[in-house]
C-alpha cells in the first residue's frame, strides 16, 4: 500500500498513526535520495504481457474504471461535492463517506468506499508521472509533512502543548527546504524542558534562520545557536558509533546522513570570514576541515550501506548533496581567504579541487559550476599566460552559461551574454597561444574583462586595509578584537565550548589510550587545531598525479606551471569548445570549421560529430548531417560484440538510417550498409520500422539485402526465399 487512509478525524489516538505514517514515508524519501533509481525499480511492479498485449483486458479495465469514477461523483455529490471539484475535495468527501459508515456498523460498504479511496489517490499519482509533473503530491517527503500537519491540526484541535510533535514538524519543513514555516515551530521549542532538544531545537532555529534571514545582525544569534548543537551532535556522533545501533534513518537525530549539521560548518566559517567574526570555540579553517572530514565519513558509511557504482553516482541525490558539501568546504579551505597572492601550496590545492570537479561529471549543480568558474578565474589571475588556465576558464564560463540558459535560471540577459563572449575571448586566446606566445592585445582582451577588473579592485582594497591596521593603534585593535569575541549560550545540556578543553575526539575504533591516538593523528584532522587553540597549519593536498608542476617565481607575482598532460589532448578540447560556443552564438559557419578540425585531429571523438550533425540538421542540412556521419570510422569488425564502442557505433548508425530515411533518399548505398551494421548490434527487431518504409516505398531488393546480410546468408537462400514470398517481395 502507497499509503494508509482515511484516519479518524480530530481523534488522539489517530495522532500516533499520523506519526508513523510520517515516519515510514521520510524513511521511504531517505532511501529514495540513497539508492536513486534502483529504488525505483524495487518498487515498481512490471505488468504481465498478455495483460499489456490484450486489447480486450485494456476494454474492460477502460469500463471498470469508469464505473469506479462513476461511484466516486455518485458519493461526493451526497457530501455536497460537486463532479468538477479538485482531487483533494473528492478524497476528503469519500473519507467521509467511510467514517459515517464505519460509525453506522456498514462494515461492508466501509471497505467498498475505502477501496475507491485507494483507486483515487493511485490514479492522481499515475496522471501526475505521466505528465512529466513533479509536483508536491508525488513526493515522500511532502507526503510525509502532510501527514505530520494531520496529526498537528488535532494536537492544536485539542489545545495540547506536544513540544514533540512541535519538533518534527519543523524538522519536516526543513527537509522541504520551507525555511520560513519552520521558523516559529523551532521557536515554540526553545521553551522546552528537555536539555537534550532544546539544544537542537536552538540548532535547527539558527540553522532556518541562516537560510532565510542571514544578516550582520542577526549572524551572532545564529552563531550561538549553531554552535551549541553541533556540540551535542559530534558528542553524540561518537556514542552512536560505539554503540552500533540499528535505527531507522527518519527517527535518528544524530545521523552523518542529517547534512544539515555538516552544512552548518560551513555556514559557520563563512559566517566568521564575512562578518569578521571572533570565535574562541572554533576558527573558521577548523570548521570547514570538520566539514570535510564528516563528509568524508559519511562517504565512507555511505558506501557500507550502499556500494558506489556509476548508476548510484548519477542517480542519489543523498551522494550528490554530500560531494557537493565535500567541494565547498575543500573550496573554502583552499581559498583561506586570499584569492590575489597564492602561494604554490595554494595553487596545487586549487589545480587539483577543479580536476576533481570536472572529473566527476556534476555540470547540473549550478553552485559547483560558480565554484569552477571563480577557481579558473583564480589561476588565470595568478599566471594570465598559461594555456591550461585560460582553458578552465574558457570551458568552465561556457559549461555555467549553458546550465543557466537551459534551465532558464537567469533572467539577466546581459549576464548570459558576458558569460558567453568571455567564454569565446579566453578560449580564442587559448587557440591563438598554442604556437606562439600571447601578444599584448589579447593580454589586454581578457585583463578588459569585469571579473579581472574586480580582483583588480580587490586587491587594491586590501592592501589600503592592510595599511591601515598597521597604522592603528594597538589598543584599538585589542578593544575590537575583545567586542566581537562571541560567549558560548546558556544550555541545560552544553557547559564547555567545542573543543578548549575537553574536545570530542574523531571516532577511532579500538583506541587504547588517547597518546597513541595522538600519535596516530593526520596532520590534516581538525581537532589538534582546534585542542590548542591556535593558529592552524597551512592545510597540504598532494594533487592526484604527478602531471602537473607548480613553479613561483620570487616576486610573488606569478605562478609558472609545467604540465605534463598531452597538449594536443588540451588543443583538442579547446577546438571543441570554441565550435559549441560559436554554435550558440549562431555563427554556424565558424563552428562548422572548428567541428571539423576537432574530427580531423582526433576521427573517434563522437561530441564532435553528434554536435555538428546536430547544429546541421537544425539549419534543415540533412544531407550535410548525413556526410558529417559518414566520416565517422566505424568498427566494423567488432560491431557483433556488445561492447561499449560498438553501441556508441550503434547510435551513429541509427541516426544516419534515421536521416536518410527523413530526406527519403532510399536509393543511397549508405542506407543499406547501416542498416545492416546497427541490426546486426541490437538485432533485427530495431529496423523493421525502417523495413516497412522501404517496403511501403516498394525498394524490395533493399529489404531483402538487409535481411539477408544480417542473417549471414545469400539473398538467394531457399528458407530466405519463402520468406520473402510470405512478404510478398518475390
């Protein structure tokens, strides 16, 4: 069952019911964001063939269904509903409806009306996925709020004061992302008596209020709030993993899966960095090295629970969320705020976040894309004169301009415009420089750019900054520094700040003393940092692989790389992106050269040829897409194997028999070859569509070429034949 129904209404004991539905369908959402499509496939029950295939069975369940929706107007008109009102109102009449026959001993009739309750609310859910909709109704989580605000509506019925039920209530607004609505549920939770949630009621209060009102004037008040639950949540964190319990997701405050407490970290430094914050109980480096060794833990469990294979990758929502988490706290700690005079350190850690980033595929995460884009920006100001920089740059702009403008996320025009007409001035620079140095025209094009202009600006503010601290006076500076320090809230559950003293230590299995545990620490984990109260360590990320160098050159001006990839690989990809780029700006006859420079240095590159036939076919080239497809080198010999070369073959086989079967150019030789070639990949099955045309256009000797081929005889082959005489083509 999808969901359980009409529950008694205004009842007490209903709540608890209301409660457990609310927990089963966040445990369904949580599992959903885990497994991705698999859990989608788990659920769905595939029907049975000759139900599929009878045309008689379709007929009946037609007239079965109407005479369902026929009771269904039947009953809301006794409850004064009328035929055209919404699902909701039909639902609630018929919950009615069962209620008065439940209380009227019509046990019968009951379940009848209980059935059509059920075939309703299935039917709204059919229609909302065909429709492509995904709207509220069709999602666990939602689902799971209505149920809860059910179950909430008869607490405030009875003038109840559930600081539980207050609780989660929030907690389920925060999962959907309704910051604002969760706010005053927190709110009525700050009063209660419980030490334990009233710290997370103040977390969760900070944290919605961070997402919705995020100000210099209320950061110390979220500080405070975040602060004394993520206290309570690491000391909690270690018991969990001692213990070893076995507890449903949904009812487990304390899970690494809650990512809402490892985004507070972050939120944490870039709250102190902004505002220019003083915390004694942690420093802005140490909050996102806390963040980025829970995601890393989480990753780890994440894998326990579920192995990561590429379908997991694509589809879980929960592993997006947690790498993206994983990249922005890397970002931040990277960045240590200095974005003008990186150091060789600097750049290393900045080289190998934005591989990491383009290695993993994510480009439909718009704040990954951002973070690209600033990171190139970064290396390209660092050394204006290296080919790998300005081609980061080139593509990252492109890749961000084509997310935003296909999901249509900016409405700013000229916004799109600058990110497009960047993007081809740096990757034009790129081309240029591949034989010969930048000239001081095209040093002048990019430094003319308003990205350039503004780290220019910053960079100049900064060191006025710097003059004037040092030319202030010392007492001034010891006064402010001792203003903005921020003192730890008042918690019947939280007495010592995170980390001065006492601080929670990293979980360590069989640990046997805390000096072998010291011992054994990384230099990179956050608590020795943190236990002293001091400066931290500059953070060292040793890149991946040994293809790149870094060179500073002693005046601090300019980093000097020495990259050891291919840069006929790099050349390659630069060609590419200056064909797309030019193709979105409808300069088509530009691409087109591009595209097919791009296939000249490199025949097996398929974006290549699919792009190019693609734009053609857009501009009614058919015959030109066509030809672009030819010169694609198939694999012959191997196009028997089920290999991944042979299925990308498969596809450039399917759209060339695709467009000359558009242009109704059955004579052309290539028909049949292709033919031949993608039926003998996925079968014959794939082409009879095609078959039928070319009979249909009475090309006979056609048909019977491609039959015979893919079946390895002759055309005159005695079993061929009688088939063909079956077909009616002899």
């Amino acid at each position: 069952m999808w969901y359980l129904i009409a529950i008694k209404k205004k009842s007490l004991k209903a709540i608890r019911t209301h409660i457990q539905i609310f927990a089963f369908l966040k445990e369904k959402k949580i599992t959903s964001d885990l497994l991705g499509s698999k859990f989608e496939k788990i659920l769905n029950i595939c029907p049975r063939e000759e139900d599929k295939n009878s045309s008689l069975v379709l007929q009946n369940k037609i007239a079965e269904e109407g005479s369902k929706d026929d009771e269904i107007n039947a009953i809301c008109k006794l409850r004064n509903v009328s035929a055209t009102a919404s699902n909701v109102e039909k639902l609630k009449a018929l919950d009615m409806e069962y209620q008065h026959l439940k209380e009227a001993n019509q046990h019968f009739k009951a379940e009848q009306v209980q059935r059509l309750y059920q075939y309703k609310a299935k039917k709204i859910i059919d229609e909302s996925k065909k429709d492509n909709n995904t709207n509220n109704f069709n999602n666990y989580i939602y689902q799971a709020n209505i149920k809860y605000m059910d179950g909430l509506g008869i607490i405030v019925h009875n003038k109840q004061d559930n600081f539980s039920a207050f609780f989660k209530t929030g907690k389920s607004f925060i999962c959907i992302k309704d910051f604002k609505r969760a706010l005053p549920f927190f709110i009525r939770c700050l009063n209660w008596s419980d030490g334990e949630f009233q710290t997370l009621s103040r977390f969760y209060f900070g944290f919605a209020l961070s997402k919705t009102e995020l100000n210099e004037n209320n950061s110390k008040l979220i500080l405070h709030s975040l602060c004394s639950g993520l206290e309570l949540f690491l000391q909690e964190l270690e018991k969990n993993f001692q213990k070893k319990q076995n507890i449903l997701f949904s009812e487990n405050n304390y899970s690494l899966f809650n990512l809402e407490f490892l985004e507070a970290f972050l939120i944490i430094g870039k709250l102190q960095r902004s505002f220019k914050i003083h915390l004694e109980t942690i420093k802005p480096q140490d909050s996102f090295k806390y963040c980025a060794w829970l995601c890393c833990l989480a990753l780890i469990e994440f894998n326990k629970k579920c192995p990561i294979d590429k379908d997991i990758l694509i589809n879980s929502k929960l592993l997006q969320d947690l790498i993206i988490l994983l990249i922005d706290a890397h970002y931040n700690l990277a960045m240590d705020g200095n974005t003008n005079n990186l150091d060789k350190v600097g750049i290393k850690n900045l080289m190998n976040l934005v591989n990491l980033m383009r290695s993993l595929g994510n480009k439909e995460n718009e704040h990954i894309l951002k973070i690209q884009e600033e990171i190139s920006q970064i290396l390209v100001y660092s050394n204006i004169e290296e080919f790998y920089f300005l081609l980061l740059l080139g593509c990252s702009k492109f890749e961000l301009y084509d997310f935003l403008n296909e999901n249509k996320l900016e409405s700013d025009s000229d916004r799109l415009n600058e990110l497009l007409n960047e993007s081809k001035e740096t990757l034009t620079c790129c081309y240029q420089m591949f034989e010969k140095p930048l000239t001081e025209e095209l040093i002048n094009l990019i430094k003319g750019q308003k990205w350039w202009k503004k780290f220019t600006q910053a960079k100049i503010e900064k060191k006025d900054d710097q003059k004037f601290e040092q030319n202030r006076p010392a007492s001034s500076n010891k006064s402010k520094i001792k203003d903005s320090k921020v003192t730890q809230p008042k918690s019947n559950i939280i007495s010592k700040p995170i980390a001065k003293k006492n601080p929670v230590q990293p979980i360590v299995k069989n640990s046997s003393s805390s000096k072998t545990s010291q011992k054994n620490t990384h230099e990179c984990k956050p608590q020795k940092t943190m236990l002293e109260n001091s400066q931290p360590e500059k953070q060292v990320i040793k890149p991946a692989d040994d293809n790149v160098e870094v060179k500073l050159e002693k005046n601090d001006q300019k980093v000097e790389i020495k990259n050891h990839i291919n840069k006929s690989i790099l050349f390659n990809q630069c060609q590419l992106y200056l064909a797309r780029v030019n193709s979105r700006l409808k300069q088509y006859e530009t691409a087109k050269e591009f595209y097919l420079k791009v296939i000249e240095r490199e025949p097996k590159k398929q974006d290549a040829y699919i792009e190019l036939a693609s734009m053609l076919k857009k501009n009614n080239d058919l015959m030109g897409a066509v030809e672009v497809y030819s010169k694609y080198p198939l694999d012959l010999e191997n196009n028997r194997e089920t290999s991944s070369d042979s299925f990308e073959d498969a596809y450039i086989c399917g759209e060339l028999v695709s467009l000359l079967i558009s242009a109704q150019n059955y004579d052309d030789p290539r028909l049949t070859k292709y033919l031949i070639i993608w039926a003998k990949i996925f079968g014959i099955s794939i082409i009879e569509k095609y078959i039928a045309i070319l009979d249909k256009a009475n090309k006979v000797n056609a048909c019977k070429e491609v039959y015979a081929s893919v079946h390895g005889k002759s055309v005159d082959d005695p079993d061929l034949n009688q088939f063909f005489k079956l077909k009616g083509w002899i």
